[in-house]
C-alpha cells in the first residue's frame, strides 16, 4: 500500500463495508469515497476490490467509465462549465475560452496553486438560464466573463 | 400577523441568486419587526423572473421579480408584504399570461408546495390518486393508465400503460420500478423542476405503479450533477416514509413499496434504459442488446418498470381525475398534457405545460417572446442532442409525437433549444459528433468509431478537401451509425447532423471570410 495514509485507507474500507450487502453497491461505494477523500485513489481500488470480492479491474472499469470520478486529488474547489448547446447558444463557447485563459488551465487541470480545478459537464439543467457553470455544489446562471471573474475574485478572497 | 412568503429553492432560482434574496428577506423583516414565514418552493417555470418571490395576500399569491438582494429594502418601503404595487410587481401570480394560459396536470403543485411537507402535499390534493389506486386490482390499474393513452414522456414515446402490463404479466415474485431520472439532454429541465419543486408526486407516482405491476422496491436513478434535486429527493422520501406513504402496509393497505435514491455518476448513455440498468446494479454503463425486454429481464434480471419521472409524475392526476379526463387533452395519439422546456436564446425561457397541439411558433413567440439577444431565430433544436434542427421555415410545425417525426424531428423529452442568426450549424453538427465520441459506452463499434471519424469528415469538409467525396462518406458513415448501433445515442446522432446538413449547407464548407 503506497501513497494512501492509513486513516484514509480504513475510511475506505469502512464505506465499502457498509455498502457491501446493498444490492449493485459499487458506484455507492465510489460516491462515498471521493465525497470523504475527494477522488478514487488507485489504492482504494483494491481495498474495495478484496471486500466485495470482485476483480480489481471490474472495479477499474467502474471508476474510469463515469466523468464523475476522478482519480487525482482535486483543487480547493472544482469548477465546471457546460458545454451542452443550449450553453452555447448563449454564448457558451467564448465563456468556455475566457475560463480557461483566466484559470491558465484546460479542462481535467489543476491550476497551480491547488486552488481550482476545471472540468466540462454536460446539462446542468439550468437551459432556459443559459450559460451555466457550477462551483463547488453552487449553481450558476446567466454567467459571462465578468461575473465569472467575480465569482473567482469572491472564491479567492473567501479562501 | 403572519405573513407567508414564497422564494424559490429551485436549481434555476438558486443559480441567479435566490439564496442570497432569502437571507436579505430574512434579515430585513427582522430589522423591521416584520413577522414572516417563509417557504422555500419550487420554480413556477417563469425563469426570466426569478428569483422571483410570492407573498400571500388575503389567499392569493403575488409575484415580484427578478429580485435580487438590492431590491429588497425598496420591496419592503413599497408594502410588498401587502401585495402593493412595485416596478418588480407582477400582480396576482395566477394571472400572469404566461401561467393562465397553461394546462398544468402534471406541474399541478410545482412551484405551489411546500416540496418537503406531506401536509402540504395532502393539502393540495396529493394522494387521491394512490388512495383510488388502492381500491382498485393491478389489472385496473393498468388499465386506467393505458387508457388514459399516456406515453413514455423520456422520449420514446412507448404507451405506458402496455409495459406495466408487460411487467404485470410475469409470475416472478420479484419485481421492481426503476425511474429513470438520469434527465442528460440539453434543452431538458422538467425532471428537474418536478424533483426540486413536487417530489411527492413521483414518489406517489412511483407507489401506485409499483401496485399495478406487482412490485415492492423501487429506484430512483438520479443525476449527480443535480445535487439539489438529490436533496429535495431525499428529503421527500423520509418524509414520505414517517408518513407511512412508503414501506410496510402503506396507510393500513397491507401494500408495502419502498423507494431508494441511486445517483448516477454522470454519463450521459445512462439515460438509456438498459445502460440505466447497468449501472443501477453498480456497473459500467453499458448498454445491453434487446430483447430481453427490460419488462421482462430489467434490473438484477428481474422484471423492471423503467419510466422516466415525468411519465410517474403524471400517473397520480390521472388515477385521481380518471383516464377519461386526461386523454381528453391532446391530439391524435398524443393524449394529454406535455411539460415542454424553453430554452437556450429565448427571452422567455422555462416550464410550458400544454396539451398537445400547439405550433413551435406559438411556444418560440408568444410564451418565448423569441431570441434573448433580440436578433432573428434561425433554428431551433427540440428532443435534445440526438434531436433534429428545425429551421425557421419550419416553426410552424405542431408539437407532437406524430407531427414532428413526419418532418423528420422528434419530440424526445419536450426540450426546445433556439438559435439566433449567429449559430454556425457546421459547428453545430461537429458539436453532435463530438459529444457522441466523449459519450458513447464504448460497446458497438459503429457509435464508438463512427463518432470520431464523423468529426473527422466534418473537419474535412470545412477545409474544402474532397467536398463531394466526403459528403458521401459522411452519409455513408451515418447510414452505418443509424442503422447499425445498438442504441439511440449512436443511433440518433446523424439525426441532428443531417438536418443540420439539409437546411443549412452552406454552413459545411470553407468560410468565405
């Protein structure tokens, strides 16, 4: 066991324990690590691998088939941007290009203060407020380069 | 006296500012010795208002919005509180044009309730329909329910009542009700608002169809990139469940149904039923060839009720009103009521639930109030991704199941995305490919090839290489994807890609600036 502490490791253990008699409990399983350590290490593979008796590439194949799940730690907060059309039609794609120069990174980065990381998602259902992005769990609409540069200026100064 | 006050908690709410307003309401009602109560709702769908905020005179709600937290003192000085006038004020809520000239069955309550309360919820006609379905066999059930000639409302438009029958129909002791919530597609956002603003009518939705076709565990599969319907879903279902709606020997029916809330880990495939079920059983969501019908071997191989939440979330006004009284909506073999969304560059933006019937331009013009940029609408994109681009030309279509696909488009889940004059549609069709090549699950080769090398031949065809040549590869490649894929996302992909194609060529090649 490399690179994962002790605690974190019997944390996962202990989650996929709880789950381990739930019908399907491997995506719940994943869920419940990367909400307590912020990512799936490729040490909890295993862990969860040995108790529910599965393959460790079974569970591989979980983490890398959803968007969702992430393998490397995250910044401070995440930021994502939807790509989705009806973002677009309001002017999402510039947007899209204005975060990313003013973070200095792409998507699937991490800038390099650890403080933002930035992903794309596709429809946060929030159309008819076109374009949308989310920070941390918050939700925002209507977003153009300036409000997103005071979201920013907000996060930094709040931090 | 206390005066109630309604600001919303929904997605579209919170993300222009609703949670702020709340607090400065909060605070400024304190400062006032203002005695408040306030109710954190779900959206009426007006989402060019919101947050907008209702305060309850004399039994009647009235509407001020956008409010941001600016606005608050001056809604204060104004009597808001008393339903006097504001340059924010909208007048009674009912009244405004856009709601009165709507038919809400299924949006009924939403924006109305309480969505956390089953007080509330019984309060505003909750559970008659389950009380109704409890008085009747599973075969009746069944019956009202195809009857009221309701169809699958996530977009494949099967008669709902004929796969409960299906699923009613199998002598297997364990049966299950997945809903598919796993709303993905752009343009789409009722799911949403029904999870945020009613959660209590999908899960009353979901009981009586587990009733009807014999099942005692259901699942909702929802989104993880919706963590606020999560919530309000969560919270629902406990309440539901001290309320003694949900689990042993519901309300002394000797009926039990229990109800657990699974969250997707975003894919957008996953909205398909199978690659759904796939992942409810904890795996990569992959999508698994039919037959076997899920109906008949769903989830954990079992026979499963796959619906979509707007499909459940309709089932409680037409077991409470009676089949009759819905199919009586709509035309054709489009029965009843349709939630459609309003979305992308639109002036009007949100939640039109119409019965059947009326044209694209009405909805794009008369509640959208066209382009939110104020230039012309060149296209619109309805059904979401996988759906086919309108022109202009064409806005006089009729919104139904029949009509849309004779042109060529399909209905899908109800979403409308516009366009302004400025949308570059070769971009557009670049765009369909490329989310299928970042979608796709990977297991038929014609989605999973077919995507990358359609962006490939886009590219080409945009450079001026070999114009004529590739034009046919890419009908080629696409016959291949449509015809040959395992399901809808490969399937549908060339949908917006050819008319994108067919109504707007001149976009394909080189720029001549």
């Amino acid at each position: 066991m490399t690179g994962l502490s002790s605690a974190d490791a019997s944390t996962v253990e202990k989650i996929a324990q709880n789950f381990a008699s739930t019908p399907g409990p491997v995506i719940e399983i994943l869920h419940g690590v990367q909400n307590a350590l912020g990512y799936v290490p490729a040490e909890a593979i295993a862990i969860i691998a040995s108790v529910l008796n599965l393959s460790r590439a079974e569970i591989h194949g979980v983490v890398t088939f959803y968007h969702h799940f992430r393998s490397t730690p995250p910044g401070r907060k995440t930021i994502q941007v939807c790509r989705a059309e009806a973002c677009q039609s309001m002017h999402g794609v510039p947007l899209e290009a204005h975060v990313k120069t003013t973070l200095g990174i792409d998507y699937h980065e991490t800038t390099a203060d650890g403080h933002f990381s930035l992903e794309p998602i596709y429809c946060l259902g929030n159309c008819a407020c076109a374009p949308s992005i989310m920070v941390g769990d918050e939700i925002y609409g209507r977003v153009t380069p300036a409000v997103f540069d005071e979201l920013i200026d907000e996060e930094k100064a709040s931090s | 006296m206390t005066t109630t006050v309604y600001i919303p908690q929904d997605s579209s709410a919170l993300s222009l500012g609703a949670e702020r307003v709340a607090r400065a309401i909060q605070r400024e009602a304190l400062a006032r010795g203002e005695i408040i109560n306030i109710v954190r709702n779900g959206s009426r769908g007006l989402y060019w208002l919101e947050p907008m905020v209702e305060v309850m005179v004399a039994g009647e709600r009235h509407a001020y919005g956008p409010v941001t937290p600016a606005d608050v003192a001056g809604l204060f000085d104004a009597g808001f509180l008393k339903g006097k006038h504001h340059s924010l004020g909208h007048g009674r809520t009912e009244e405004i044009p856009y709601l009165a000239k709507q038919t809400r069955l299924t949006f009924a309550r939403v924006g109305i309730v309480d969505p956390g309360s089953v007080a509330d919820y019984l309060a505003h006609g909750g559970y008659i329909g389950l009380r109704n379905a409890l008085s009747l066999s599973s075969a009746e059930i069944v019956n009202v329910v195809t009857d009221s000639g309701l169809r699958g409302r996530g977009g494949a438009a099967f008669p709902t009542g004929i796969k409960w029958k299906t699923v009613l129909d199998q002598a297997v002791e364990q049966k299950y009700v997945a809903c598919n919530a796993d709303e993905g597609d752009s343009g789409t956002f009722s799911d949403r608002m029904i999870m945020e603003g009613d959660p209590l009518t999908l899960i009353e939705g979901m009981t009586i169809a587990g009733i009807a076709v014999g099942a005692t565990q259901g699942y909702i599969y929802a989104r993880s990139e919706y963590p606020h319907a999560c919530r309000a879903l969560a919270r629902a279902i406990t309440a539901a469940k001290e309320a003694n709606f949900l689990g042993q020997n519901i309300q002394g029916s000797g009926k039990h149904f229990d109800i657990e809330l699974r969250i997707g880990a975003g894919a957008y495939v996953c909205g398909e039923e199978t690659s759904m079920l796939e992942s409810l059983e904890g795996k990569r969501g992959e999508v698994r060839a039919k037959p076997p019908l899920p109906a008949i071997e769903g989830l954990f191989g079992k026979p499963t009720a796959v619906n979509n939440v707007i499909s459940l979330a309709t089932v409680p006004v037409i077991l409470a009103r009676g089949a009759e009284f819905y199919r009586d909506f709509g035309v054709g073999r489009s029965r009843g009521t349709l939630p459609l969304q309003l979305a992308g560059n639109l002036k009007h933006g949100g939640l039109v639930e119409l019965a059947f019937g009326c044209t694209l331009r009405e909805l794009l013009y008369d509640y959208g109030g066209g382009s939110a940029t104020g230039r012309p609408l060149r296209t619109v994109q309805v059904g979401g991704p996988l759906g086919a681009y309108i022109p202009a030309s064409e806005f006089d279509v009729i919104v139904d199941y029949e009509a849309l696909s004779a042109t060529g488009a399909l209905l899908g889940h109800g979403g409308i995305v516009a366009f302004d004059d400025t949308v570059d549609m070769g971009k557009m069709a670049r765009y369909a490919m490329e989310f299928c090549a970042i979608e796709s699950c990977g297991k038929c080769t014609p989605c999973r090839l077919g995507s990358t090398r359609g962006q490939q031949v886009l590219d080409d065809l945009k450079a001026g290489i070999r114009p004529d040549e590739n034009l046919k590869l890419l009908h080629e490649l696409m016959d291949t994807m449509q015809y040959g894929s395992l399901c809808g996302l490969g399937g549908m992909t060339p949908f917006p890609v050819r008319s994108a194609l067919k109504h707007f060529p001149a976009d394909f090649g080189p720029s001549r600036d």
